[in-house]
C-alpha cells in the first residue's frame, strides 16, 4: 500500500526583537567575557542559521517592571516591525511585597496591543518558577498574570510558550545560585520552547522533561549553600526593594538596533 507523507514548511523568519527584564536579557547564562548569552541569542542563532539575512534586536534590561519596559523598550520594539516579537514581563512586579495586579493587566495589556499590529508574529510566554518556598509565596500572583498571558494571546492572535507547565524548568538544577535566573541549560531549553512553538522541527523533543535524577545534597551542604545565598543574593536583593533600586538601574539595552545577526556576534555593535 503506498502512503504518502506531508512534511510542514520550515517557517521564514527574516527578524527577532526581544523585549523584557533579565530573563529575556540572559541571566544567568554567564559568557567568559562576562557577558550573558541566553535563551533569546540562542534562539536568534538558530534562526539566522536557517534565515539568510536574519537579523536581531534585544531591548531586555534586568531588574524591569512592566511599567519601564512599556516605557522604554515597546515603542522602539514596534517601530522595528519585526517578524516575531518575544515580549515577557511582570514577573518582577508579582515578586514585589506589594503589587497591584490590576495594573499589572491593565500594562501588559497596553505593550501586547502596541506591539501586536506592527509585528508578524507575538510571542508571549507563561513564565517558568522555581520549585521552592518563593514560588509557593507568589504562586497566585503569578498565576493571575499567565491567566492575562492566556487572554491577550486569543484576542491578539499570539503564540504563548508554556514554561510554567515544563516539569524541567522547576527543577532547582536548571537554575543559577542565584534561584532567580535560570542557568546555561534552562536557558537551552527555553530558546527549544520557542523555537518549537514558532514552527521549527524539534531539536530537543523531550525539552520539557527533567534531567536524570541524583542524590540530593546532604543536609549540611543545603544548610551551608542556604547561608552564602542569603549572603550573596538575598539581602542584597531585599536591600535593592526597600531603596526602591534595581539592578538594571542605568544599564542600555543588550542589543538596541536591528541589526544582521552572525552567531554570537552582530554585525556593527561594539
């Protein structure tokens, strides 16, 4: 019996904007340069690998709110008119001790209806968490921001990647000492999300599954790694939030021009 097989055109993508805090910046996918990669430079050089002429732009800046990324980056992110436009933001403000999530709707939804008529395709994302007591403590919070996630995608014809959902990317082993960011392979499996969400043949099926399993670390060496988190990354956070700073505070963006993409590299940027 003779069959016959379909095979999906590989998608056309000729530009990437990203636009966000510090996930879509790259922490904690630390370069030796001292630079952050992530997900967003990982998924452009793939794209550009398959895209003639593919160019990129990162407008991400840690440490935003949704508020300074309406502000700052989704204008310059529209006028760019790029293919596909990645916007992810809020989760900042759901951490906050206090948060008005009305407000938080009411942003998102002003940078989705910005942003969606001068792009070829939006892409929203249901953020990953890290299993563990500050996601237990948030959890509703961030829940009611993915349930406005979810509603401006249907009404906006918007593709949403479901991270929050992806076992692998709540396993405290894909993130960084930080238990913030996530590492150089949370972020691999990020830019596979989006790259399978977007139309592209899967690299990586099995993305969304946890590593292997491993012993645990005995009780002292949590006790001892608990110590030089609260040291290295929680008081100095909670410092920032009652001086009202941030760690993005004066930085540009990574990459504010739409420019070809070669790699890791971008063709004029310094």
């Amino acid at each position: 019996m003779e069959t016959s097989e379909t095979t999906q055109p590989r998608p056309t993508h000729t530009s990437l904007v990203a636009v966000g805090d510090s996930f879509t910046e790259g922490m904690s996918d630390l370069l030796p340069d001292g630079t952050y990669r992530g997900w967003a430079d990982l998924l452009a050089a793939r794209m550009a690998a398959v895209n003639p002429g593919f160019r990129y732009a990162n407008l991400a800046v840690r440490g935003k709110l949704i508020r300074q990324i309406v502000d700052e980056q989704v204008d310059a992110a529209a006028a760019m008119r790029a293919d596909v436009v990645t916007l992810v933001g809020g989760l900042n403000d759901t951490l906050r001790p206090k948060c008005d999530m009305g407000r938080v709707r009411s942003l998102l939804t002003e940078a989705v209806e910005r942003l969606a008529p001068h792009c070829g395709q939006l892409v929203l994302m249901r953020s990953p968490g890290r299993q563990g007591p500050v996601l237990e403590r948030f959890r509703p919070r961030m829940e009611a921001l993915f349930e406005c996630v979810e509603e401006l995608a249907h009404k906006h014809g918007a593709l949403v990647v479901d991270l929050y959902g992806a076992p692998a990317l709540g396993d405290p082993r894909l993130w960084d000492a930080d238990r913030l960011h996530l590492n150089a392979e949370g972020h691999r499996r990020v830019a596979e999300a989006v790259w399978q969400t977007l139309g592209y043949p899967p690299e990586d099926p099995e993305w969304h599954l946890p590593p292997e399993a491993t012993l645990p670390p005995r009780w002292v060496a949590r006790r001892i790694e608990d110590v030089r988190f609260a040291r290295r990354h929680l008081l100095p956070w909670i410092g920032r939030r009652l001086t009202g700073r941030s760690s993005g505070d004066g930085l540009p963006p990574k990459r504010p021009e739409l420019l070809p993409f070669e790699g890791d590299r971008v063709q004029g940027a310094r």
